[in-house]
C-alpha cells in the first residue's frame, strides 16, 4: 500500500488548544460555505464526530455568521456511522442533530441531511452491509455524471489516537477496500464493533479534506501521519483532497512532530 497518498498537499494549521480549534474550525466552515455558495450551488459537506467535530458543529450552531449561510443548498453527508438504532446517542447523526441540525430547524431541508442508515431489521437493515450498500446508493443519487459520489466540497475527519479517521482502522481489511463508495466494518477495535464508513476512494474524491485533531494522546498518530507512515499502519496518512488538505490540529497534537 503506497506511503504518499496522490493528492493536495497537506497544511498544517496549528492552534493552541481544543476549545481555540473548535472555534476556528467552525470559522473556516462557515466562512468556506459562503465563498463556495458565491459561485454555485449546492454544496456538499462530510461531517465528522468526535469530540472535537461535535464542539466544531456547536460552535457553528452559536455563530451569528451561520445566518450568511443558505442552509437550503447545503447537504449534509457522514464519513462514517456506528451501526447502531436510531436515535442512538452514540451515533455521530443523533450527535450532530443535537449540536446544529437541530437548532438549523427548517432553514435545513430535511432532504438535504443524508444520515448512513440505522440498524432496522424490519426495514431491510440487518447488518453493516446494508447500511453500506444503501448508502452507496444515496451518495450515487447526487453524485455528477460519471461519478459514484457527490463532488463533496468539503470532507471533515476526525482521527483517533490510533491514527484511524472515518472507521477505517489500522490493519483492517477495511483500509484497502476498493471498488466501492462505502464500507462495513466488522470488528472495529474501539466499541462498538460494527460501523459504516466510506471508503479511501471516496474520501480521496473530495475536493477539500480536513482532518481535525487535539490532544497529546494524538501526537504520535499525527507525527506518524505526516511523516507518511504506510496507510495501513497509519490511516490518516491516506487523507487527501483533490484540491486541499488540511491538518486542523492543536498544539498538544503536534509535539512530537519533528521529533527524532
């Protein structure tokens, strides 16, 4: 598996601590969506979950600047999903609808919120696969023509301390899919088990990818990345945009960048 990931160059933007990132990060977003909404519409988002993406979200929520945003052509994608029921407070769409969706009321068409299906075996969701598959048919129904997903403008990611970012885990098979738009995974080493998450092609795809990390538990996940460790030892090394890449990071995250 290759070490250098073809896509934009990384930039690292380094902030002092979490609640600072968060702030700036909900900043950039906003800022971004109204440049992008300048010159066409719509515009796709991947969200991410996390602590840090889901205080990023809150913070888009609180900003009187999220009024300059036409919410009606923005649509709202996952990077990945725990496989869980509806509703769940562990799933990052029960999290975000509490942080912004929620508090976007119906300036966001619920048309445009595109959640990765939940466990519901009466409706033909019994396993990761089928929220895998249905999704890839989601993203399919909006993606240009000649395309499997959408041009997403903007691909947000967190990334655990084990370098992983979506639900794609160092040395799971999942890493190396190919092929396909989206995942599921069996066995994710952090609880629970079983997820969704879109592949390394899609992410790859996505005209901007920032990925977004605090903390000192982070630092050798994030050395490691930008160092470009192998993708299958570090995942987050294989995060690129086509356009843009960016490391939204914290001071903590990067202290032992650099180091011998």
């Amino acid at each position: 598996m290759t070490t250098t990931p073809e896509g934009a160059p990384r930039t690292v933007l380094v902030h002092p601590d979490a609640t600072v990132l968060a702030e700036a990060t909900a900043a950039r977003l906003l800022t971004r969506l109204v440049d992008l909404q300048s010159a066409a519409s719509p515009v796709h988002v991947v969200l991410t979950g996390g602590t840090v993406g889901i205080t990023t979200l809150a913070a888009v929520a609180a900003s009187p600047a999220r009024a300059a945003v036409d919410w009606s052509g923005v649509h709202l994608w996952w990077g990945d999903e725990r496989f869980l029921p509806d509703g769940d407070p562990d799933r990052n769409e029960t999290q975000a609808r509490d942080a912004l969706i929620g508090a976007l009321g119906d300036a966001l068409p619920a048309t445009n919120v595109h959640a990765m299906r939940a466990l519901d075996p009466a409706a033909g969701i019994a396993t990761p696969e089928d929220s895998a598959a249905a999704y890839a048919a989601e993203l399919a129904a909006f993606a240009p023509e000649g395309a499997s997903v959408p041009a997403f403008d903007v691909l947000m990611l967190g990334m655990g301390p084990d370098g992983h970012v979506a639900s794609l885990f160092p040395g799971h098979e999942a890493v190396g899919t190919t092929g396909v738009p989206t995942v599921g995974v069996h066995g994710s080493p952090k609880p629970p088990p079983l997820r969704v998450s879109l592949t390394f092609e899609t992410i790859r795809a996505a005209r901007e990818v920032w990925v977004v990390a605090a903390g000192a538990e982070k630092a050798p996940a994030v050395a490691s990345a930008l160092s470009d460790a192998p993708v299958d030892v570090t995942p987050a090394t294989g995060a690129r945009g086509t356009a843009a890449t960016l490391w939204l990071v914290d001071a903590a995250a990067v202290a032992e960048v650099g180091a011998a």
